[in-house]
C-alpha cells in the first residue's frame, strides 16, 4: 500500500489516517483511508469519499481487509511440514533455518540441474511494481532462473489489443455515462471492476442501451439491457458477421478505415466469408439477432466495446480478442470521446523494465549461483 500524508482524528481514542491506495492487481485503483490507533494498528479502512473513482466505497474482497490482516489463523512465521502431504502437521522454526534450507535445495538442484531448472512462478497479486517486479525479480536474475513473462492470464489479450491498436489505452470509466450504446464482451465488471457500474447505471438513465455478450448469465448481465448468449468460443464468429453486416449495409467508416488503417482489404477478404447465416450456425444465435445488433452498434455514437482478458482464455483466444479489436475500427468508434475500446490502461504508464530487475547486469550463467 503506497502510503500519503497522514492526519489526526478526533475522538476518544487516538487515531490517524493514513492515505494510500489499494495494493490489488485490479483495473479500479482504489484510494483507501486507513484509520490507525496509537500502537500502529489499523482499526478501519474505507474508500475515499473525494476520489472519482472510488467514491467513498471498496469491493466485498477490500471492505473485509483487516479481517484477513488480523485474523488468528494469519501465517506469521515460517513452518515446516512434518507429516505427510495433506496431514496439516507443521511445526515452526526460524527464518534463519527457512532461508538455509531453501537456498541448500536450490543449490543442489543448479548442481545437478542447472539455474534455469528453477522457475519462478508468480504474479501480480498484491505485490504492487517494487515486491513484484525489483525486488525478486533482481534476485531471479542474479540466481540464473528461467525467465518469466509474467502474463499468466491475459497475454494472448494483450498482444492481440497491441497488434490492432498499438496500446491498452483504456479511458476513464467516467466517459462511460457520455456514451449511447456499450457493449460488454465477456466481461463481468460487476463481480471484478465494480467501480464501472455506477457509470454504467448513469449511462443507462442516460438513455444508453447496455448489451453483455456472455454464454453465462453474470451479475453484469441481470442489469443490462439485453443479454446475447453464444455458444462458448464462438465469438470471433459474431463479431465478423456483424462486421459483415456493416460492410454489406453501408454502416461502416469507409473514410476512417482509409486514413487510420493498414491491411483493411485484406481483412475485408475475411470478413465476406462470415455471412449472418454461417454465423448464426456457429453460434447459436438467431440470424435477425446477429443483424440487429451489428446495426444497433454500427449506428450508436458514441459506442464504447468493453472487454477484458477473460474471453482470451480458450483455444485461439488471442485471435479473437484482435477480431473484436477490430469491430471499433469498422464502425469508425476509435478517436471519439466515450467511444471506441475500454479494455485496460496498463500502457498509460511505461516502465523501463532493464531500470527495473537489472537483467542485463546480474543474468549469469545458468550453471552457478553469481
């Protein structure tokens, strides 16, 4: 937790807030204020009332932090198991005793081995930039480790945003209550950025028409205003045929496409395969539905398309996120405020990953420990 300026609070007890934000790997950001007695001891957290985002309220997981900070059964000291697998029998020593017993079983394995048979498997979790990305990071690269990409769950998203649009350059989610049409694709902001959803309710007192495209029923989609539910994996197929509507009806940016993209023709190729009907077969949609839809979405503006690294978790996942990618584009969303893609803001902010783990530096070979 990145900690601010403190201030006192009046009362019986002696307490300070201490500012931060909150450390989960989670696109909503949340601001925290922390209440702190006099020992050091954080009694309350909450969301700040005056940040845009946050609003004075955290999700379920944040809102029971302190429970899991001081609950009795909390992990505080490292423990050795001395019974067999799933008998639950450890006993406790030092950190003196962990660290060498971890550093005499990694040095035997690079004996035999070699370092790069060791790989570390993490991810973002709560660790933040520093914990998750220098501090071991310089380790595993001084150790000789097997490199990590660290993109367990949504790389195959990610690449495929980058090779349509060249960034995750996600907007505030504020513009959302300026947009005339959103449409959510296979995400459920509800459950796992729920900081959206007052946006997404003003946007729909707005007049703003709120379509999820999921196979399940979520939280998201019980408040949209329709519902399309494809057969799993089958996305990429909806999303060209509605692309195909819009070439077919003359809904699409011919003059956009001209001036901001590379390989339209190509891809037009693609596109005039994937009439409606095959769609439908696909699917398991109806072939009006798929029509109505590709018309509502190319008409509405501004249209902001919602997605998120779930959709990229199946066979050819990454291709289907840059095919959906590709809907803003054919309608001519991309450019306009409150339009286009709404999927991450990670590349708003770019690291220099060398600074960072000192790759280049402490790599050694993988046969010794540097």
């Amino acid at each position: 937790m990145a900690l601010d300026t403190t201030a006192p609070v009046e009362g019986p007890r002696k307490l300070r807030v201490v500012y931060g934000s909150c450390p989960h790997d989670c696109p909503d950001c949340c601001a925290l204020e922390t209440q702190v007695d006099e020992n050091g001891r954080a009694v309350s957290v909450r969301g700040r009332a005056d940040h845009p985002i946050t609003r004075g309220w955290l999700c379920a997981k944040v809102n029971r932090y302190l429970e899991r900070v001081y609950h009795p059964e909390r992990l505080l000291y490292p423990l050795r198991r001395v019974g067999p697998k799933g008998s639950g029998k450890f006993e406790r020593i030092s950190w003196d005793e962990a660290i060498s017993e971890i550093t005499s079983r990694w040095k035997q394995i690079i004996a035999e081995h070699g370092a790069q048979s060791i790989l570390p498997y993490s991810y973002a979790g709560t660790l933040g930039t520093v914990q998750g990305g220098v501090t071991d990071e310089r380790l595993w690269n001084r150790l000789g480790a097997s490199g990590l990409e660290r993109a367990i769950c949504g790389h195959a998203a990610e690449e495929g945003v980058q090779l349509v649009v060249g960034g995750r350059l996600a907007p505030s989610p504020e513009v959302l209550v300026e947009s005339k049409l959103i449409l959510i694709w296979g995400s459920n902001p509800a459950s796992t950025a729920p900081h959206i959803m007052p946006f997404l309710r003003q946007a729909q007192k707005n007049g703003a028409q709120v379509i999820v495209i999921d196979p399940i029923r979520t939280l998201t989609a019980r408040s949209a205003d329709q519902h399309i539910q494809p057969y799993p994996g089958t996305d990429a197929a909806l999303a060209l045929a509605m692309m195909y509507v819009m070439v077919h009806e003359g809904l699409h940016d011919q003059q956009w496409l001209d001036a901001h993209t590379v390989g339209w023709e190509k891809f037009l190729e693609r596109i005039n395969e994937w009439t409606p009907a095959r769609a439908a077969r696909v699917t398991g949609l109806a072939e009006e539905l798929i029509v109505d839809l590709a018309r509502r979405y190319a008409t509405a503006k501004p249209a902001m398309l919602r997605l998120t690294d779930g959709i990229n978790r199946h066979t050819n996942g990454g291709q289907t996120v840059r095919t959906l990618t590709c809907l803003p584009a054919v309608a001519g969303h991309y450019g306009e405020r409150a339009g286009g893609l709404m999927y991450s803001t990670s590349d708003w902010l770019k690291w220099d990953k060398q600074a960072r783990g000192h790759a280049h530096e402490t790599s050694c070979p993988p046969s010794r420990v540097c």
